[in-house]
C-alpha cells in the first residue's frame, strides 16, 4: 500500500524534474541495502535487482526469479521479471524499449540517503548501459530521491505520529523510575524493556537508543550508558525514539534532580533550560517553505552563544523518516561535514528535529528535541513539546 | 574481542598480499552499512568515517568526534581521531604519515560482501587522494575482505555452532507441532516464537525466515509462508536458520506426511531423497582447499541429473558467516549472475552450505541444506546432516 503510494508520488517527481527514468540497482540487499529500496519493495531481494520507474508512468522491476513472486504481490509494477542465469538480457531489453535521456541513480557525494548504490555495482552498470551506448546519460538521483523521501504521505505521518505517541508514552512511565542512585544503565534497560513491551524496536543502534547522560562531564553524545549513578543538582537528558512499522521518533527530554530542600532549579540551571526552549521556538517560527536550514539552524545558534553560551557542535536538527537520521536538507551550519544539504530549500511536509544543546557548568547538559512538520506559516508540532524542566525529587 | 582478532588477522592478510593499506570510508552506517564494519567497530557510525589498518601494523580510526569514545573504547586503534567540522584534513594527515603504495578499499563487481563502498563516498575518497597525489594508488580490497570473512577464527566458529545447536534444537521442536492440517503459517509463526523465546535473531529476513513450504506446486523458495494446509501425502520442507552474536546459521530439513495406513514414504519419495543424501555426500568429499567451487558444484548437480531429476536453479552452497549468504568463493554454476565466484579457489576454515534440491512429482520438494566447514581432507560436519527423511504421522 505505502509501496504504490511511493511508487505513484515517484511518477510526478519525476516529471516535475523533467528525469525519465529512475533506476534503483541492487543486491543482496540485506548485507548493504540501498535506503531507496524500503520505497519500492516490501523486503530484501536477493541477486542483482532492477527496479525501473519513469515519467511516463510505466514500472518494472527485473529480479532473481526466487523474488519475482514477493514482488508482484506488490502490485506497484507493470512489469515483473524473474531471471535464473543474469540481469543483463531483460535489464538491455527495458532500457532499449524506454530509451530514456536522462537516466538517475542512486549515488551522491552529499546526501547518503540517496548513495545508496555502491561503487562495484555502478561499474556494472556502466558497463551494461555502454553496450546500449546510453553510458552518457547518467545522473545523479539525488534530488529525485530528497523529494520522495522528504515529502510525507498521510499515510507515513499518521506512522511518525505514532512512533512520537510510543515515546512520549514511555518518557511519562521512566519519569517514574528516575531517582537518585540509580544508574544510566539501569534507566536505559528500564526504557529498554518499554520499547519491547510495546511490541516496536528502537529508532537507532540499541547500544545508545535510549542515550542517558547524567550530571556535568558525561560521556557526551552517541556514547552507551554507563554505571554513572544519577545524584542531586544533576541534569539529566536521554536521546531516545522508537521506529513504528518502518518509521522513526527522535525525541530528547531534560530532567534536573532537585536537592535536599530544593523545590525548583537553581537559576543558572532555569536560565540554561530557558535559553533552549527560547532557541527552539525563534527556529521553529524560522521553518518555511523556500528557507534555507542554515538560516534555521542560525537562528537558534545565535539564540545561545548571544545568552554568553558556547554554540552546540552540532547540527540544529536534521529529517526523521524511516531513519532516525533521514532526508537531505539539513538545519546546520556551513561545516565541511554538511556538504550542501545546509543550503537546500525546505518543503512543506519535511519533518525535522530541533535540538540545541548546551552545558551548565556544574550540572550537565540542557538540551530539548522536538519533532517538526515545515507548513507555510512555520513548524508544527508532531511532538509534543518540552517547554517546562522536569523533576527528579530526592531518594529518601 | 572479536574486533581485535580480525583487526589482528587483517594486518596479516594485507602483507601476504602485498597491499600497503585497507580503507573502510563510511558514513550513517545505520542507513548503508559497509559489511566489513562489523569487522572493525561495535556499532554504528555517523559522519565520514575512516578505518585504515596498514600491512606494517598500525591502525587508524577517524570518526566524528560524537564517535570517538565509543571507538576508543575497542582498543584495536593506536590513534582514534574524533573531527567536529570536517574528515578531509585528519584523513590526509594520516595518509601522508603513512604514503602507502598500494591502497585497498571496499568495491568489487563480483562479490556484494566486499562492496560496501558507495559511488558517492567513492567519488569523495578520490578527490581526497587527489589532493595528495595517490589517487592513482587505489584498488578493490575483494580478495583482502574475502580472506578476512571466510577464514574464520577459533571465537567466530564457536558463535557459529551455537547458532546451528540453536536451529537444530528449534528444528526438534517444530517436529512435534506438524500435523495435516496446519498451515505453512501457523508452523512459520511456531518457529518464530522459539527464536524469541531463545533470545536470537532471525538470520535473515523474518518474513521468509523460515521459509515453510509443503506439498506440490508450492509458492517457491523466497516466497512468504502462505495458508496452504499441510496434506497426508506432501512433502514439506523448511529453510531456516538464527543469528546468535553476530553469526548465523542457515539450514533446510525435509519431512514426508504419511497417508492412512502408510508407515514409510513412497518409493518416488524416498529414491529422491536418497538422491539429495547422495548429491550432499558427494560435494562434501570434493570440498578441499583449492579445488574450485564449479567443481563441488558439478559433482552434486551431476548426481541429480544422472539420476533423471532436472537440476536445482541456484548455486549448490555459499558460505554462512555474519550473514547467512556470506563471502565471495561460492560452489555453484558459472552463470552470469555469480560472475567470477565459482572460480575462487576454497580455502581451510570457509563454512558453507550443501543445498541441492530437486521436484518428486505429485508429493513437493525434497531438499536438505547442511553447514560444513572446508578441513584438508573434505568438509566436516558443523551441522548435523539429515540424512534420514522425517515423518509427520497421521491427523486423528
């Protein structure tokens, strides 16, 4: 279903982008699946694999005959073909019967969602594309794959919506298991049994989804929980999302561990949590259609480092999709790891994270993630957004 | 540990090869993983990501700095360098220190395992060596990658015969609950409560894992379990196997549902599965270091065809490892789709399936799908074969 929704939507951007034809190539793609495969069929497929999409509408896919009928149950293309000896015969066939101009593929040196064809497989290619002398027309489907990706259906929303509705779910029930003692560890089995009692799987690698940093000098970010024991006057965050029949949340929330007699933060801990919200909410009215992310990712960057605040050494957010990390465009900085996606339009219907952070000298991280959907008058909310600190009250 | 072991044995490799360097270049490993990472970090990786491990012994790991700890923390690099902004300049740092005349990375035409390597990150790691002048020093790292999967180390062959205690185990209990009656799906869903209730993984994609297929004209290998009824008179045969830390296990069983009154199988049935017994034996005697795979493919392909069966269209075996379809040597046909695989001489230590099958008119499938590890005097039994065809008495 989700399947020929994506296949549908795929016809029209390629028209709009003036492609006529968009070749997904792979193999074995349980070893190193290409991202754009999720879109086009409903699991792995096994020897070299062709799925063929172009502007005029019509649809085939070539693959190993033990994967033709897992393909057609699809019902997303015209044409299924199951070969036993090699691709190369039937693949000729399709491309001389479409004799397209301009042919995309999955490679890009900027956006790995849409670099999903690995380099022994684009030689091969070549070399079948040079005997039908259509070598000189490939091109890089980086642009028809950030559409597809990053334009939401109804139907992939309504799945984010619930991934973000399992992991508020199960950010109320840890609320309840916080208390000082207890170690990173231990909170991150905690969520970690949650996740499995709600039948879905971590939106990332298991070692660090749940992430749990607690007090000043942690370990830092995409590093495992530790035996760190929570303590009074700490912040506590965790980075924690869950993925929903193929789809990902990626949500952060802070907690500070209030001291004995303590009914409220200190100021310099308010003042650190203040400043996040404030830097989320100045990009999130930023998020427009034709903006760019740097100036997003600006907004909120100066929002900080004008509070007297180190800036984060980080993007300010980036796509969810079926990836906690998903999309081209990106809300960062002109660093050299963001490439170009700094610089790419947004659209309506991208959903983006916001998630500044920075330190409290003595206390640990503030650091707040939202989930994002860009309308024409500014973000929306999918999540629902940490605006207040969260307590931890004292052990005993 | 694991890490540190193949770390170790790679260096090895590369100076039996000649080759001055190994390069894994990857990024957002949880979207596109190289195969090989598993080989050289714990989990995923995020931004551009260098591994470099040099045939003079050192070591190199170039992460985002988010990254760094984690790969610190293996303790399988000299240097782990974390960036914030950008890899380019810590790479080539590196590269100068080291002016490597032979470089190896990770594409190849003809084996996926040792083509991680995107066309993108490709075009990028040329520009990179541009710049100091080596790009004309690379080359594929197939035959470094091939020898660092299938040679398989002491701790790597423990996994493994777990994972076949675990599938047989399975296997023994999935016996008791066949019955006519059941459907494909029922027995695939028992299946998959006992992998859970174990603790592992499927080894590969959990809607063809187990494959389950009974009686004539069934759906096909790599097809779903369906709702068709297992029947007094089918053969039924399962594919199957279980990932245990890391490594799989990938086995087929045959059985025969005895009709009223019937207390063995027909003749038809029993001399074709004495013909997949026989086939199996054959292969596994000719299974020697440097014989070709071609060759143990073609001893049991003959022994089906002289026996008037029409030849399995797949490969007779390929290896087991991290994945279940694993490595680059394969003992199968020289069919274009296995390129150059056939060819590969075998080497001691390799693991791999013995899967010959073949069609008994009017009853289904017989086939049998044992793991055996090559040993200088023919392969040695690291599942227990089948050898025997199994019963599923009666209904009432």
């Amino acid at each position: 279903m989700l399947i020929r929704e994506k296949v549908e939507q795929a016809k029209g951007i390629l028209r709009e982008l003036g492609v006529d034809c968009w070749i997904t190539f792979v193999r074995e793609s349980g070893l190193c699946g290409d991202p754009s495969l999720a879109f086009l069929a409903g699991g792995d497929v096994t020897w070299h694999s062709a799925f063929i999409i172009s502007s005029s509408g019509r649809t085939w896919a070539i693959v190993g005959e033990y994967d033709r009928r897992s393909v057609e149950d699809l019902g997303a293309y015209d044409r299924v073909i199951g070969y036993v000896e090699g691709i190369q015969k039937p693949f000729l066939e399709c491309l001389k019967e479409l004799d397209p101009a301009r042919i995309a593929v999955n490679f890009s040196r900027d956006s790995e969602i849409a670099d999903g064809l690995t380099h022994g497989m684009y030689l091969t290619l070549v070399d079948f594309l040079s005997r039908a002398g259509m070598e000189g027309r490939l091109e890089s489907a980086e642009k028809v794959i950030s559409a597809l990706r990053q334009r939401k259906t109804a139907a992939e929303l309504e799945r984010m919506k619930e991934a973000v509705r399992i992991t508020e779910d199960i950010y109320g029930q840890v609320a309840g298991f916080l208390r000082p003692g207890r170690t990173e560890a231990e909170i991150a089995a905690f969520m970690t049994r949650k996740v499995k009692e709600a039948g879905v799987a971590a939106a990332w690698d298991e070692s660090t989804c749940p992430a749990v940093f607690t007090g000043p000098q942690h370990a830092g970010a995409h590093y495992s929980p530790t035996d760190r024991r929570v303590e009074p006057g700490h912040l506590l965050n965790m980075d924690f999302g869950v993925r929903y029949e193929g789809y990902c949340s990626d949500l952060q929330r802070t907690f500070y561990v209030l001291r004995p007699g303590e009914t409220r933060a200190p100021d310099a801990v308010q003042r650190g949590f203040d400043t996040i919200v404030e830097a989320i909410e100045r990009a999130r009215r930023k998020l427009r259609p034709g903006v760019q992310g740097i100036e997003v990712d600006r907004a909120a960057r100066e929002c900080i480092t004008s509070a007297g605040y180190e800036e984060f050494p980080h993007a300010l957010g980036h796509q969810v999709g079926r990836f906690a990390h998903d999309g081209t465009a990106l809300l960062g900085p002109a660093w050299e790891k963001y490439a170009s996606k700094p610089f790419q339009p947004l659209e309506e219907g991208m959903v983006f994270t916001l998630e500044p952070r920075l330190p409290v000298e003595g206390h640990g991280t503030a650091t707040v993630e939202n989930m994002v959907v860009v309308r024409p008058d500014g973000g929306e909310n999918l999540s629902t957004p940490q605006e207040e600190l969260l307590y931890v009250r004292g052990g005993e």
